[in-house]
C-alpha cells in the first residue's frame, strides 16, 4: 500500500531562513506526489505536483519540491521565508486517483 | 471557474443528533471525494464517486454516514447518528480525470460534536 510519511509535526523557522519540510513515500510503482498548503480555517490548496516529468519541481509562492527516487523522498524547500508562508503542509500520493495524506507539518515563522 | 463549495461552513449538534453536508463541485467535474480531516491529522478519504457511482467507500462508517450524488453534480454526506469523535473537518474536492488537472478542494465544514 502506498503511503507517506512526513518528519516533523511543527517545523519553526526565522524569516528570511531557508524553509525545508520533509516528506518520504513508499510506493511500489513510480508515484504521482504532491504538496498541498493550508491555511486557517481554509480548504488545501495544491503547491506543486511532480508527475514523473522532471524531477526538481517549482511551485506556486517560490516553493519547489525534487524528486529523489534512491532516497524515497520528496521534500519541499524555499530560499527564504516569509510571514505569510505560516500554515499548514500536506505531502500526499495519488493512489488509483485517491490521494493518501501524510500527517502534515505546521511551519510556524518568526519575525 | 467557480471553486468546489460546500455549507455549511461550521455546525455544532449534539452526539446522537443527525447533520447533513453539501458540497458543489467544479462544473464539469465528474470525480468528486468527501475527506475526513481530523485535528492534528491529514485528511482521510470517506467516499469518492465518479459521476453519480461510488468508487470506493471502504473508507466509510457505513453504520453511521452516508452519501450520496445526484445526477452526478451536487453530493451530500450524512451523519446519523453522531459520535464525539466524528468532531472533524469535512473537505470536498473534485477532479476532472480526462484533463489530468489535479484535485480541487472546498473550504470544508467544521463538525463540532458536543
């Protein structure tokens, strides 16, 4: 079955600083996977999605995400954070057009 | 385009009451989901159907919850009768498959079951 496995429930960061949110798979075919934000009281809404095309993925708001099959992981990165990029992220992969969630992980930025 | 729309958008019911959600798709759309989203989790698929068929509920507290899509559109999701721990974030999306676009979400129903 596949699954995802995000490290870290709370991620604190300065701003400015570089933002790195994990994200691991385990899949037993080449996954669809993705990144999804959410913020207060708001529905998710898709970052950036990596579709067996390249393999280093941008994203909307400066986030990009790469790919690394030796290592199962998928994590998300920004040079710089900002005070608006405080919410909550979701790793997620598709399975048979379902989408299987990690956790999450809260980035919190401090001024 | 309009989003995915969904009411209400909080609701407080006591445990054994019944509640009913909506939720209004992108127009179009043929694939639509019902995501359960737990505080401190990720969401968890309830049921997804495509046009007015279930896909998959294996998901789904089927002694409890029910759903369903009408003419293959609007869906609603019921619960009855709630539990404590049915207190959650309800999400919608939906997807339009043949464009290989990806899963658009609503803005959820809050349940909080007192």
């Amino acid at each position: 079955a596949q699954s995802v496995t995000q490290l870290g429930s709370h991620v604190s960061v300065s701003e400015g600083a570089l933002v790195l949110l994990r994200c691991n798979y385990s899949s037993s075919v080449p996954p669809y996977l993705f990144w999804y934000v959410q913020y207060p009281n708001q529905g998710l809404q898709l970052l950036l999605k990596y579709t067996s095309a390249a393999t280093l993925v941008k994203g909307i708001n400066g986030f990009e995400a790469e790919f690394k099959k030796s290592e199962t992981s998928f994590h998300l990165t920004k040079p710089s954070a900002h005070m608006s990029d405080a919410a909550e992220y979701f790793c997620a992969v598709d399975s048979s057009y379902k989408l299987i969630f990690g956790s999450g992980t809260r980035l919190l930025v401090r001024p | 385009e309009a989003g995915v729309a969904q009411s209400p958008r909080y609701k407080i019911i006591e445990k054994r009451q019944s509640v009913a959600f909506w939720c209004n798709p992108i127009s179009g759309h043929a694939t639509l989901y019902w995501y359960q989203q737990i505080l401190g989790q990720g969401p968890k698929l309830l049921i997804q159907f495509q046009n007015n068929g279930v896909v998959d509920d294996s998901q789904l507290p089927k002694d409890r919850f029910s759903a369903e899509r009408l003419k293959g559109v609007d869906s609603t999701l019921k619960i009855q009768p709630a539990k404590l721990e049915d207190s959650a974030v309800y999400l919608c999306a939906s997807w339009n498959r043949d464009r290989g676009d990806e899963q658009y979400f609503g803005p959820g129903t809050r349940l909080t079951v007192t």
